[in-house]
C-alpha cells in the first residue's frame, strides 16, 4: 500500500508547478557532478559499570568511504551513490565486548568479537525537477528512521525512498525498508521485515520550522513524531532557541510479548531552551515520559529491538542514559563554550547535568537517575591535518536502589569514549 503511496506521491509532485529552480535543469552530468570522500575514524569505548554487569571496553579503526555521482542530462536523471565500510579491532577488550551498549564488533558464538569487519553497499537513484527516487542500500536521517552514526561503523538500510522539494520551504520524505545492516557485523539481516515511514517539514519563517513524521515498523509498533525548532534573534550576538520534540508510539501486543515489555504506548516529548551569547550557550530542557511502557527505538528485531535506528531519539535529554523510561519525568541544565574567543578557534567544551526521577518500578519504589556529561572537542583548522578532529567525551550515571533492584533499565557507571575523524576529499 505505501508503494501505491510513494508512486502517487511522485507522480503529484513532478506535476506541480514549481516554486524553486529546477535541481534537474541544472545538473551538470553524472562525472562533472560527481564526489568521492573517505573517512577515517579511531573510536575507543569504555564503559565502567559500578553494580553487577560486566564493564565494556572495545577499540578499533575505521574506514569510510563514500561515492556520490552527479545526475545524467535530460528530464530524467540518473545516478548512483554508493559505499564501502571497513574496520579493525585494536582491542576486544579482554572479556570486556560483550552487550550492546558500544557494539564495535558482534561478539560471535566462540564469545569472541569479530577481528575485521567490511561491508559496501550502492544505490540507484533518478531525478525529476527536485524530486529524487532512490532505491538500494541507504543511511536515511529521519526523526523516525534516523541510523546510528555514533559507533565505529554506520548502520545501513535497504529499500525505496523518494525525497521532494519542489515547493520552497517545504520537504517531504517517504520510504519503505525491507533489510537493515547492524553497524557492528557484515550480515544485511538483522530481522528486519519492514519499515514505511512518510512526513515532512515546513519552513513557515525564516526561523520557524515544524516536522511530523509517521513510521510503521511491522510487527513492532507504529511512531509518530512532531517537532518545533524557534529561533529568535536578541541581539547581533545574543539568540534564543525553543526546540520542541516529541513521540508517539503504539505497540504490537506480540512485540510487548516477545520483549517482555510492560504495555503497548509510550508518549514522550521534551522542551529545550538555549540562551547563546558570545562564545557562551546555556541550555534549560525538560523532558516527560507517560503511558503504560518507556519509549522503544533502535537496536535491532533479532535481540528483541525495534530496528528503526540507533539515533532515533530526538530528545533533548539523550547522552549515555536517554531518560526515557516508564513514566519518568526528567530535567537539564546545560553549557558551552567556543574557545576561538579566546584566540582557539577549533576547540569547544559543553556540560550537562541530567535528572531523571518518578520512573515506575512497579513495586520496588521510585526510581531515579542523574547524568553528568562532559565533551571537549578539537577540529584542526589549516595545514596538512586540516579538518582533523579530536573528541573526548565523558558521562557518569548513577542510579537509585530501587531501579536497579527492577532491573528493566540500565545500570550505572562511568564512560569514556575518545574519537579521533580524519575526512579526506578525494574528487
């Protein structure tokens, strides 16, 4: 049925007159418009837990390679993007690769993780006026099928995908994913039997815009998203931006089962406000958690995930814990900083402090939580080693007895991760 949609849907949107230049017209060929990138990543993880779980710990390189060809001549154009992925483990952490918190590499059935790991994919793709049909393997970015990029390698998905904007300020997605590649192994089957997603966003102003998304994962639930960004300019170096987000879920009876759920609807949202001054940002959030489970999202359907993307949350309470479970209700307070007003351009700083309380642990007492989050980034700014960046980022969670004594939500610790990108332009 969506098929019949995302056809129609075209159809109606290469007929419409036109409110923006025509992408098409002004392609230049499939060579001349062509890129080729290679990424370079070094990722280090380790998780340090404080009650009962094993600690974490993985370390490897990874190489990331993407091809993207520009359109053929005519009312029709055709190109291909395509991709290749490669990583090595430097370290497997000596026992410590086991759960799915950093999944570098998929421990196998020896127990040990994998040594290497390559995987590549392509896709077809055609374009009318500013509407793009792809079908193939694809990394969509979407509120509700956004694929994880925050490990060593990139999740993938394949299937169909159409992206239109032919009127200006607005943008409209649709799609159906039939197969989805784990980030940490060479399979493409990771239990997957669909996902149809469809929506938009709508600049209305200059800084006002507004998202809403719909995604149908079969046999696991369907998810609806709405989202607000607001930004309104104080002065020449003063703003302030309302970010709103928020999540629907309902959830298959059958997946509440196999999951071990406890119930079938989650309704999640948060609300942040940055103050930006200078070099200087101070972030106020809260973020709110009801219905009769937490929120669901990412990991993958064969370990009992939901498999729409491991960066599916768009919330603003979202570091090492997400603050997402049954009933919680949780707030922020957030700063950072921009070294190059103090003569370091490239380095920046940010903080965070999280509380989550009020969470259900049916009968073993209210549960709380508390995140401190630390990240120190450098981006190399001229010479050789240009756009080279170094991360460093650090978060400590603790967590109250009674939510550990439930045991359906993560358990605290300490966590280090250090990424080192390196992005060659290659054409």
């Amino acid at each position: 049925m969506l098929k019949t949609r995302i056809s129609l849907l075209a159809l109606g949107l290469m007929a419409a007159t036109q409110a923006m230049a025509n992408d098409q017209e002004a392609s230049k060929g499939f060579v001349e418009d062509s890129s080729a990138t290679l990424l370079l990543r070094n990722a280090y993880m380790n998780r340090d837990k404080k009650h009962g779980s094993a600690d974490q710990m993985q370390w490897g390189q990874g190489f990331i390679g993407r091809f993207s060809s520009g359109f053929t001549k005519g009312t029709v154009g055709v190109g291909v993007d395509a991709f290749g992925l490669y990583a090595v483990r430097l370290d497997g952490g000596s026992g410590r690769n086991g759960g799915g918190g950093i999944d570098f590499f998929k421990r196998g059935d020896s127990g040990n993780a994998q040594h290497d790991i390559a995987r590549g994919g392509a896709a077809v793709k055609f374009r009318v006026s500013n509407t793009v049909l792809k079908y193939g393997d694809q990394m969509p970015s979407l509120p509700v099928l956004q694929y994880d990029d925050a490990r060593l390698l990139p999740e993938s998905y394949t299937g169909t995908s159409i992206n239109s904007k032919e009127i200006e300020g607005l943008e409209l997605n649709a799609g159906r994913y039939t197969r989805e590649a784990r980030k940490s192994t060479e399979q493409r089957d990771s239990g997957l039997k669909s996902i149809n997603v469809f929506g938009g966003s709508y600049k209305f102003l200059p800084n006002l815009t507004a998202s809403l998304y719909t995604s149908d994962v079969e046999d696991v639930l369907k998810k609806h998203y709405l989202g607000l960004n607001y930004v309104h300019a104080i002065a020449k170096d003063q703003s302030l931006t309302l970010d709103f987000n928020g999540y629907k879920s309902d959830i298959d009876k059958k997946y509440v089962q196999k999951a071990s759920l406890t119930g079938d609807d989650n309704t999640i949202w948060s609300l942040a406000a940055t103050y930006a001054f200078g070099p200087h940002s101070v972030t106020l959030a809260h973020q709110r958690s009801t219905g009769s489970t937490g929120y669901q999202y990412g990991w993958y359907q064969n370990d009992y995930g939901v498999g729409d993307g491991g960066s599916t949350i768009y919330l603003a309470n979202s570091y090492w814990s997400d603050f997402n479970a049954e009933d919680e209700r949780s707030w922020q307070i957030a700063y950072g900083f921009d070294f190059s007003a103090v003569g370091v351009p490239g380095l920046t700083y940010n903080i965070a402090y999280v509380r989550g309380d009020n969470i259900n642990t049916h009968g073993f007492g209210e549960g709380t939580e508390r995140e401190i989050f630390n990240q120190v980034k450098y981006v190399v700014q001229e010479g050789p080693a240009k756009d080279l960046s170094v991360k460093l980022r650090g978060s400590w969670v603790r967590t109250s007895d009674s939510l550990r004594d439930y045991g359906k939500y993560m358990e605290d610790g300490n966590e280090v991760r250090i990424f080192v990108e390196y992005p060659i332009s290659i054409f």
